[in-house]
C-alpha cells in the first residue's frame, strides 16, 4: 500500500474538523451555542470557533426588528357589541439566550398575550369611545406587553391597531348617525348663511335709505335757498321800484285765477279783499286819464272872435283813457267770474256745491 494514502486521509479529516470548529455568524444574527446539550454561550456576528462534535448550534435569531400581524380578534364592547380589532406589533429580541430557553414560542406567546390584553383594555369601553381612543388602546396594550415580554428577551416597540370592524346592523346604524349629522351640519350651514344674507341685505336697504334721506335733504336746502334768493331779490325789486298800492293789487288779480287751478281743488274762498283791489285798479286807470287829460283855455271876453262860436265836443285822448279804464274794470270783473266758474265747476266734480263767500 502507497504511504501516501493514510497521509491523505488525515490531511481531509484535518480539514473537515477545522472547517466544522469554524462559525461565521452574519451580521445582526445570534447564534446559541450547547455542549452535550447545556447551553454554552452566544455566538457573536462574525468569526467564531467551536468544538466540533461537542458543541452545536441551537436556535439562530435575527437580531432586527420583526413585525407580527395578528388574525382579527373578537372582541366584547361595555355595551355588548362584538367587534373584530385587527393589530399589529413591532418587537425585537434583545437577549437570544432568554428568547431561546425562556419561552417556548414567543410568536405565540406574543400573540395570546395581547389578545387577552386587548380584550381587558376594550372591556371597559363602550363603542363610540373604542373607535376614539385608538391611542389610549395602543399605548395602554404596549405597556402591559413589554412589561410581560421583557423577561423573555423580547421588546414590544409599537403596537398598532389596524382595523376595528363592528357588525353590519352597528355599521348601518353609524352611516345613518352620520348621514344625520352631516344633514344637520348643512341645514345650519345654509341658515346661518341666510341669515348672514339678510342681514347685508337689510344693511344694505338701510345704507340705501341713509344716502337717499340725505340726497332728498341736500336737495330740499339747495331748492329754499333758491327760493329765498329768489323771494329776496323780488322783495329788493319791488323795494328798490317803490311799488304802489295800486301795482301790488294789480298783480293780486293776476295771481286770482291761479288759485283755482289744480285737480284737488273742491272749495275755494274768494277772500274780501278781491272788490277793494278792483276798485283800486279801476281807480288808478280813471286817475291816469284825468291826469293826461289837458285842461280847457277859455278865450278872453275882450277880444272879438273873428268867426262864430264853435262847440267843442270831448277830447278824445280822455276818450281814450276812460275807456281803458272801463275795460281793465271789465277785465278784472270777467277774472273774477271766471274763477267763480272754476270753483263751481270742480265743486260740481266732487259732489260738493261750494258757495264762495266775498266780503263788501
């Protein structure tokens, strides 16, 4: 036989037991390690020697944070309503040797520890607080998790609720509330925006009314004070003219039958004083024409008349002025017949036969 071939064999057998003593532990990884089946020690991530055929490698753990969906739980309300809550649990293993010897399967473990948890926790609420208090629950399941999982080698870093499904009938119920609420919500939306409407508006009329009133305002001080202006300068046109008694009751038969005028007019009072300015009026025409009458030359009885004697008729220029006279009297007496017709004729109208009264 070759001498060469047990030198062979021993150099394999050599290599196969370097390459069992020899442990490469990823990173982020634990491994525990047991001889003759007592746990020995922890293998740290990276190079690591063992005893090959006394010690093994137990459990390998990942060392990051793991997430754990939870299948939905049922779950009884104060108020007796089934709910399925749904969660879910970040954790990390934080001690391999107690995740290893401390508790079967933590998975498990994890799993009923927070479904009786959570049942204690919603235990003691009614619906509308459970669909509210999300973070109460979150915070109330975690504390009691990590305080239970610590011992195991286990942190609890977040639990989060992902859905809480009430029954159909309960559901229904809730759409409805809240279909209700909405409702309500727009019908005070839409009143309080009425009323915000109405309210512009009615400040806007009352603005409106303001600037209206005050225009109306302006304009009735712009027209008296043209009135006045105008009173005025006919007062210091009559003043500065040195009107008569006669001129001013001229213009008073003037202004007579204007009085009538008007569709309201059912009664008018002829005042007494209508036949003093007639006479006024007559007497100041029959006083211009004896004042432009000339005055009559009798002829002296010593000188001898050359002709016989001529009879001189009236003078026609005195004539002329009595005449107008009489005929502005005449005037002045139609003005005031016509007057009187008007008033009887609107007295008429009305149902009304009003009786004027003149004074003598």
């Amino acid at each position: 036989m070759d001498p060469a071939i047990p030198l062979i064999i021993i150099a394999v057998l050599l290599v196969a037991i370097a390459l069992a003593a020899i442990r490469i532990v990823p990173q982020a990884r634990a491994y525990n390690i047991e001889r003759f089946g007592r746990y020995i020690r922890t293998l740290d991530p990276g190079l690591n020697f063992i005893i090959p055929g006394v010690d093994r490698v137990n459990t390998k753990f990942d060392l990051r944070e793991q997430v754990f969906s939870s299948r939905p739980q049922p779950v009884i309300t104060e108020d007796n309503l089934v709910v399925n809550i749904d969660t879910v649990l970040y954790y990390q293993i934080t001690q391999p040797k107690a995740a290893a010897y401390e508790v079967a399967n933590y998975i498990q473990a994890i799993d009923q520890l927070t479904v009786t948890t959570l049942r204690n926790v919603i235990g003691s609420m009614d619906l509308e607080r459970t669909l509210t208090s999300r973070e109460e629950i979150n915070t109330r399941l975690r504390g009691v998790l990590d305080e239970t999982t610590g011992k195991w080698g286990i942190r609890i870093n977040r639990v989060e609720i992902k859905a809480i499904d009430p029954p159909p009938t309960i559901k229904e119920a809730m759409e409805k509330q809240m279909r209700a609420d909405r409702d309500k919500r727009a019908a005070i939306l839409h009143a309080e925006g009425e009323r915000q409407s109405r309210i512009l508006k009615a400040e806007g009329a009352r603005q409106q009314a303001i600037l209206e009133a005050q225009g109306d305002q302006q304009a009735a001080i712009l027209r008296a004070d043209g009135e006045a202006k105008a009173i005025e300068r006919v007062f210091q046109a009559v003043h500065a003219n040195n009107a008569d008694a006669k001129l001013l009751a001229y213009k008073y038969l003037e202004t007579l039958p204007s009085l009538a005028e008007g569709e309201g007019n059912t009664f008018w009072v002829i005042p007494g004083e209508l036949t003093e300015a007639v006479k006024n009026v007559s007497h100041a025409f029959a006083g211009e024409a004896a004042r432009s009458a000339p005055s009559t030359e009798k002829q002296p009885e010593d000188e001898p008349s050359d002709g016989p004697a001529q009879i001189t008729g009236p003078d026609p220029a005195q004539s002329s002025s009595a005449q107008a006279a009489a005929d502005a009297a005449e005037a002045a007496e139609k003005a005031v017949a016509d007057a009187r017709d008007d008033v009887r004729r609107a007295g008429a109208g009305m149902g009304q036969t009003p009786e004027p009264r003149q004074s003598e």
